[in-house]
C-alpha cells in the first residue's frame, strides 16, 4: 500500500483510506502519514464492528488520525453514533451493492433451507450455524444448510468436525470463498438467511440475501439493530442462543404472512443501497475533496 500511494501519486488528486481495527488500523496511519508528506487530501471511512472498542483502547491514536482527514465517512449509523467522540461531522455513506444482480423472489411458503456467507472466523460464529441446524432438524427432517466463506482462522474444520459429532453432516454443505457473480445463484437456492455473528457493522452479504428476498434471522448486535429492524426486515435474537434463534427460525416457517412482510420489505430496503446513487455520492465527495485541495 505504502508503495502503491508513491508510485501512483502523479494519478491521483484526492485518496480513500479504509479504517479497521488492530493492525490494519497502523496500515492506515503509515499510509496517512505517507499522503500528509505527499500534500494529497484523504478521505477515511471507517469498517468493522470493533473499531468503537479499539477507539475506547486508543482514544488519542483514532482521534488524531480521524482528524487529519478532509472528511471522514461512515457506513452505518451505528458508527456514526459510536466514533462521534472523535469526530463530529461524521458523513453517513451506505454500503451499497448492485441489487439488480439478485434476483428478488418473495418468500411467500419458505422452506427449511438455510444459507449462512461469511468469513469463517471465531468472531462470526459459525459454529452457532450448527447448533440451529441440529434443533431445526429435529422437527424437520429436509433442513439444510448451506455455508459460503473463506476459512480465515482453521473454523472451518471445527465446523466440519462439529457438525459430524452431532450427526447434521449430511445436511450441511460447506464452500470456500465462490466469485462475486455467483452469489446471487448461491441465495436464490434457499429461503432464509442466518446470520450468526458475535460482532458486526454493517455486513454486505445481509444486504445482498435481503436484496434476493431471503428471510433474514440475525443475532443483534454491533451496528445489525442499527441496520434492521425487528419483525420489519427481519428477526433479531440475542448472540450465542441457538435455541432463539431457532425459534425465531420456526416463527417465519409457521407465520407465511411474516415471512412474506420480512422479504419483502427486507427487498426494498435493499433497493435503497443500490450503486447508482450511492456512487453519486462519492462522486460528490471526492470531485468536492480534491476542488477544495
């Protein structure tokens, strides 16, 4: 990154940093800190449902490089609320996805067939996924589960291994990480969508099922209640219950006309992320960015 931000700076007036948390939080210092001494502008927008806890650890660390930026953009309200401490003109720009590459089918009888996209990683739980899968199987016995994502800290095998133990293994599928393009036909394939994380923003692979009409089940926490909206656009249940969220699960399988409510307007608040003009946004701040430079 260091090396790209040097030898492309003849091609560009205005730079945009991604902010996390941990050690890509010194990423994006060391590349800011390259941008000050080349005289270019930033724009920071800031990622991932821990960066408020690393703030609390560094208060002096975030606050001064949030300040150092032309502008600093948030996806979600809930880091609006919470990285407010560091800087207060925080600009809400939404994650945003191409929701005409998800073809949007309403869920009007949906079945038990459970899709889960994430990282697999110790923070999104996926051994949660599971646990619900072996307690919807008990009542009914076509549950499956599908799950999709890159093995980022050996979860995957524990996954594998859990599944076997508790007898669930022929109902599961796993893949690694697939092509962006075939997501779409990964959703299309099943009628609700799981998302079973310990800690979350504003994650992209809720917005693209719920884009597709999947009935979203999700632990609520971090930015999600911030995000989706509790038997509107989907279901939320405390993290680490299986049984609620299994329950949860069950309601939208018994209640057709909550299921059609969630995908439905889970679907048009989807349409509202669209590219287009999320992308006149940014098109805005960065030609505004550079112009004032």
């Amino acid at each position: 990154m260091l090396a790209m931000t040097w030898k492309r700076r003849r091609d560009y007036a205005v730079a945009h940093v991604d902010v996390f948390s941990g050690s890509a939080f010194v990423w994006a210092e060391a590349v800011c800190l390259e941008l000050q001494k080349l005289r270019k502008p930033y724009v920071l927008t800031l990622r991932g449902g821990n960066l408020p806890e690393f703030a609390r650890r560094w208060p002096r660390r975030v606050r001064r490089l949030l300040r150092s930026a032309a502008l600093v953009t948030v996806p979600s309200r809930y880091l609006a609320a919470q990285m407010s401490a560091y800087r207060r003109d925080l600009m809400l720009v939404r994650n945003a996805i191409e929701t005409a590459a998800y073809r949007f089918s309403e869920r009007t009888a949906p079945r038990p067939r459970l899709v889960w996209v994430r990282a697999f990683h110790a923070v999104y739980n996926p051994m949660l996924a599971v646990d619900v899968l072996v307690r919807l199987r008990a009542r009914h016995a076509d549950a499956t589960l599908h799950m999709l994502g890159p093995d980022k800290d050996g979860s995957r095998d524990l996954v594998e291994r859990h599944a076997r133990e508790l007898g669930v293994a022929d109902r599961l599928t796993i893949q690694g990480q697939v092509p962006k393009q075939e997501i779409p036909d990964h959703l299309g394939e099943a009628d609700l969508f799981i998302n079973t994380t310990d800690v979350d923003n504003a994650p992209i692979s809720v917005l693209e099922a719920m884009a597709a009409g999947l009935c979203v089940v999700s632990t609520s926490v971090g930015g999600i209640p911030y995000l989706l909206e509790h038997e509107r656009t989907a279901l939320l249940v405390p993290p680490r219950d299986p049984d609620a969220m299994t329950a949860a699960i069950e309601r939208v399988l018994a209640e057709r006309e909550l299921a059609r409510k969630l995908s439905r307007e889970a679907h048009q608040f989807a349409c509202g992320c669209d590219w287009a003009p999320v992308l006149e946004t940014w098109q805005s701040v960065l030609e505004g960015t550079a112009s004032r430079a």
